[in-house]
C-alpha cells in the first residue's frame, strides 16, 4: 500500500469513511470512529448507562439473528420504535429504552467502520466525549509516530451511495485531534490539522450541528432531540472502546 495513502510519519491521521478507514486502519495502532448523527453518539449514551455495544453493518434480517447469537436486544430504525422494540440509532430513545446489557446497533456508517476495523484498537468518539476520548489516547501511549492514531469521520452516503463528507463528523473529527493535541500528540498529518482547526475557530459548535444538512434533516424529521444531545459538548467521560466485538468502557 502507498506511504502517501496511509499518512506515514505522523502520530496523528484523519480521514472519511469506510474506504478511509481501510486505508489507514492496517497501519495504526487505534481507529477512532466519529458518527456524530447518531451512531457513536448513541454508542456513548448506552455504554454510559452500563449496556455492551455490539456494531453491526445492516440492518436486515441477518442483524436478527447476530442480536439473537449474542443474546443482545436489536436496535431498530428510527421509526420503527414500538413498545416490543424500544432501542433505535437515536441517543434519545436509547435514553427512553428499559436496560439492556447487550444492544445490537446497526448503522450503515459509523457501525460498519467498527465492524469491519481489524488489528487496531477501535474507539467510538463524538462531541460528547470527545476530550475524554483524546485523554484517553494520550494516557495510553497513543498518538505517536510510533503508535499512530486515526480519526475517521463517518459522513453520510448520497442517494447513489456515494459519501457525503458532513459537517457534524468534521467536528467531531476535529474535537478529538484538539484534544490529542492539547495532550502532548503535535505529530498531526495536514489531514488531521485541518478538521482540529474547523473545529476550534467555530463560534457555535452546536449551533452548526443543529444547522447543517444532517442535523436539519433529522429535526424535520421529527428527531431534534437527538440532534441536542449529539451537541452535548463533553458531556460524558466515557470512553466506548471495542472489545471481544462489544463497545464497552475503556479499562
């Protein structure tokens, strides 16, 4: 694989999606995946609560019977909430939800990235933990040439399945590499420095969250709740890190 392609020679590297991710992945010692609208959001208010994340790609029947395998609850659409079924992708239904210790969350980008990350540790980051997240890294030894990390922003998919870079997940990107930087980790590749200054030069952080094209679609939708607490700002300290195919809190 080409040394441009994977960003070598920086502690610190950033990139889109799931072919991003597969590009860097191979050669970091952590992925952080941020899928701010909703899932790595959701993921932080369920791991916070005390349930085990388990990431999956699609949501079909195939998703019904891996939630049966690991004897886990099933995250169902938005929409598809029902009294039987009371664990979706919004944060705010999770909020809602009874308990479960073991939740089944499908998600077509920031699940997939998780899902199909092998050999790094994985790290679920968004706004509400991202400081948390870039503490964690540096305690641990991440973030250097020699560990590096990646930021992978989810994004969205146009209707042709195309990727839609989204503002929400560049923020979100960009509040982690903050934090790694403000904890010692300066060795950022140029891919990395761009999204942490986005981030620090925005005036409203959740502002824009609530503004941008994601977070508009969600509020006509019906979903400005889970928009508000995907803009809690470092509100969790948690930090979701994936082990034996489960989120879990970092040890």
């Amino acid at each position: 694989m080409d040394d441009w392609s994977r960003q070598t020679g920086h502690g610190v590297r950033f990139e889109w999606g799931p072919v991003g991710a597969d590009r860097l992945a191979a050669g970091v010692a952590c992925l952080v995946v941020v899928d701010v609208l909703s899932f790595t959001t959701s993921v932080t208010v369920a791991v916070e609560a005390g349930t085990r994340v388990h990431p999956y790609r699609r949501r079909d029947a195939s998703a019904e019977a891996f939630a049966r395998r690991m004897n886990a609850a099933l995250a169902v659409g938005r929409r598809a909430v029902t009294d039987a079924s009371p664990w979706s992708l919004s944060p705010a239904a999770l909020r809602r939800a009874p308990f479960a210790p073991r939740l089944v969350l499908p998600s077509p980008n920031g699940s997939a990235i998780a899902a199909s990350a092998a050999g790094a540790t994985v790290v679920a980051a968004s706004l509400r933990n991202a400081t948390a997240v870039g503490a964690w890294l540096a305690a641990s030894g991440h973030g250097t040439v020699d560990r590096p990390v990646a930021v992978i922003a989810s994004g969205e998919h146009w209707p042709d399945g195309g990727l839609r870079p989204s503002l929400e997940d560049l923020l979100g990107a960009g509040a982690v590499i903050a934090s790694l930087r403000d904890h010692g980790r300066t060795a950022l590749s140029p891919e990395a420095q761009a999204p942490a200054a986005v981030f620090t030069s925005a005036p409203d952080v959740g502002g824009a969250v609530a503004a941008c094209a994601s977070g508009r679609e969600l509020i006509a939708g019906g979903f400005a709740e889970d928009v508000a607490i995907a803009a809690e700002r470092d509100a969790s300290v948690v930090v979701p890190v994936l082990t034996d195919g489960a989120f879990a809190p970092a040890p």
